[in-house]
C-alpha cells in the first residue's frame, strides 16, 4: 500500500478530532495484519501489556507514524491544550488479552496523554452473542485537568462507574460510543478527557484480542499518577 495514500486526508479527519474529541481513520486492513499480529503476540508471550516491542514498533515505523500523525497532534496539543512538553513525549504498548480474561473488563479510567489512539490488529469472533472485547467510551466527558490534582479527584470519581451496570448509569447523562473494531478502523480520542473501557473477551471467542495502544503527550509532571502507574505495570 502507497503510505501517502493511507494519510492523505489526516488534516480533515485531524479536523474532527478538535471539534469532537474522537475520530476514525482508514482500515488497516492492506496490511498484512495476520502476520504483523502473530510476531508481537510472540514477542508478548503470555504478558498482557507489553511496552514497545520490535514488531510493534517495525509496524508503525511501516505505518509512518512519526512522520504523517504525530508531528501534526503535537501541533494540535501546543495549540489547543497549551502543551509545553517535548515532542518525544509518547508511550507506546501492545494490549493482548486472552478469552476468559476477566481483569481487563470495566476498568474504566481517563489516559494521562493527550491523545490516544488504538490500532486493531487481531479482533476475535464471539460465539452466541458474546462479547469480544470491545471499547466502550465517553467523548469529553470532563474538561482537561488543570492540574494534577483535579486530574487525581476525576480519576477517582468516575471510578464508581467501573462496572456493567455503571456504564449503563453514565451513559443515560453521557454520550456513550461502543466500537469493536470488526472493520480495522484506528480509532484517535482524546486520552485525558475520554473515559473509557473495554467489555470482556468470553470465554468461548476464537482468538486473543490484540490492540495497539499509542499515547501522545502528557502534560502531567514526572511525579504525576500516569507515570506511577505505568512504571507499576511495567514491573
């Protein structure tokens, strides 16, 4: 696939990620994604979160990151959000999780980065109705934190939601978009204004699901709870 084809309407859809707070971008689907899914899931092992592994990060050199997004949400961020951070700001992982996994379910939370995007690259198949780990999330759904505090008080305070039931709470006062990604779309919200989460992989679906997670500049100090508890996983 022509790479400049794959980015050739960024600026509008970059367009819509400001005035919304989310935004979809072309499948993925040219790419060879069976292949490219079963290195990093090899690379993974049976970890569920894993930082930056050669495969993830041959596939979005591929892909042009830093070259055709990033640059343009770090001029997104100086603009809109006041960012005074460095360009290199970004942390990105792979996310596996297994059928059956029921510890990645409903763990609803904001991102401390500005921008969030999630690249699919293995969706499994459910069987009878059931759930394959799709992205529940509310767009804006509070106002960037001023500072580490006020983002300490959201955090906590919408961790009451963090169940089935309190999803279906939120989302009669919130907008609530459900995405599972069957068409290989990446998805771009706004990481720290954005709750979300993800409804579990039953038990009985066909495979792992694998995501690509790339978050872009967070404003939080070294000190802040996004940096403590990446430092935890990571462990």
């Amino acid at each position: 696939m022509n790479i400049n084809e794959y980015w050739k309407d960024i600026d509008r859809s970059l367009e819509q990620l400001v005035k919304k707070g989310f935004v979809k971008l072309p499948s993925l689907d040219t790419f060879n994604l069976t292949s490219i899914g079963e290195n990093i899931s090899n690379e993974m092992g049976s970890s569920t979160f894993k930082e930056f592994g050669l495969s993830h990060k041959e596939f979005l050199d591929k892909l042009e990151i830093n070259k055709y997004l990033a640059p343009k949400l770090f001029e997104i961020a100086q603009n809109f959000f006041n960012f005074k951070g460095n360009y290199l700001n970004q942390y990105h992982v792979a996310r596996k999780v297994d059928p059956g996994n029921s510890k990645e379910m409903y763990r609803i939370h904001f991102d401390s980065h500005l921008f969030t995007m999630v690249l699919p690259i293995k969706i499994p198949t459910p069987i009878n109705n059931g759930f394959f780990g799709e992205l529940i999330y509310f767009p804006n759904v509070r106002l960037v934190p001023k500072n580490e505090f006020t983002n300490f008080i959201g955090k906590a305070y919408y961790k009451r939601f963090s169940s089935k039931d309190g999803l279906e709470k939120l989302s009669l006062t919130h907008k609530k978009i459900i995405d599972n990604f069957n068409d290989y779309r990446p998805l771009i919200f706004n990481g720290n204004t954005t709750l979300h989460t993800n409804h579990p992989v039953s038990l009985n679906c066909s495979s792992y699901r694998l995501t690509l997670l790339a978050h872009f500049f967070d404003p939080s100090p070294k000190y802040g709870i996004g940096n403590v508890l990446r430092k935890i996983r990571n462990r």
